[in-house]
C-alpha cells in the first residue's frame, strides 16, 4: 500500500474529513425527508449507500492518522 508523506497525509485527512462531514449532512438530508409511512424502497436504499461509504471514509482515515 502505498503510504502518503506527511504533508500530503494533512491534506488527504483534511479532504477526508470535508467528505465525511458532506455525508453526515446528507444522511440527515435524507432521514429527514423519509416519511412516517410508506417508505419508498429507493430512499432506504440511498440512506443505506450512504451510511456505508461513510462507514468506508472513517474507517480510511482511521488508517491514515495511524503510525506506521
């Protein structure tokens, strides 16, 4: 794997923590838009998608604050 000098290590958390803070708004976005009843099958999909590549960013910049 290839491992990113310090300075671009800031800059790749920095543009990781941007993008995990865009998807933490969307998935509220998204929560609030579901309705009490009848959800619509593509909305909990969206939200699902959505959960899981923050889940997948977080998990990326746990890796790179970690020491080698």
């Amino acid at each position: 794997m290839k491992r990113s000098s310090p300075t671009n290590l800031g800059k790749e958390s920095s543009k990781l923590l941007e993008e995990i803070e865009e998807l933490e708004r969307e998935i509220e976005d998204i929560k609030k838009r579901i309705p009490p009843h009848s959800v619509r099958y593509e909305i909990i999909q969206l939200l699902e998608q959505k959960e899981q590549e923050l889940e997948r960013k977080k998990t990326l910049l746990t890796q790179e604050r970690r020491p080698d």
